[in-house]
C-alpha cells in the first residue's frame, strides 16, 4: 500500500510540474521574424585535440615473462584490473617487480 502510495504521489507531482511548465511564455511563431533567438557558441570539434604520441615499447623478454607470470593470454584477461591504463607509459612487466 505504501508503493502505491509513493507512486500516486510522484505522478501527482510530476503533473504539477508540467502543469506549471505549459503556463510559461508561449514560443514564438516560426514565422516570427522579431521573434528572439538564443546566442549561439561555436565551439570547434577539434577543440580538445590531443596529438598522438608514440610510446616506447617495453622489451619483449619482459612481456613475454609477464604474460607467463599471468598465465598465459587469458591470465592477463582475468587480470586486466592490474594492467596499466592505456597511455599511461607504464607496462605490465613493470607491475611484477
């Protein structure tokens, strides 16, 4: 009984609300040439653009001996919690040190 009497209760408000919202400033005609117009911003899709950069690889020995460590291929799988971020120039051999 109380569900329903929560679930009554936001129905009941979100009524309300469109309610309120439906009284606001009714929008203008399209055909309105006086009609206001909010500013626009342009902002560039290449705004936030990072150029790539190569990292070194880590040796292969070291992989190798990390992706035995693990067990194998599926090991580094279950363990992709530990690896490192990408990017963030560290490897999984430098982790079993």
């Amino acid at each position: 009984m109380k569900l329903l009497c929560r679930f009554a209760l936001c129905i009941a408000a979100a009524a309300a609300s469109s309610a309120q919202a439906q009284q606001s400033v009714a929008p203008a005609a399209p055909t309105d040439a006086a009609a206001p117009v909010p500013a626009t911003r342009y902002e560039s899709a290449f705004s936030g653009y990072q150029r790539y950069r190569d990292e070194k690889p880590a040796p292969w020995r070291d992989m190798n001996d990390a992706a035995r460590d693990a067990g194998g291929h599926i090991g580094i799988l279950r363990n992709a919690t530990t690896r490192a971020a990408p990017g963030s120039g560290t490897h999984p051999a430098e982790h079993k040190k």
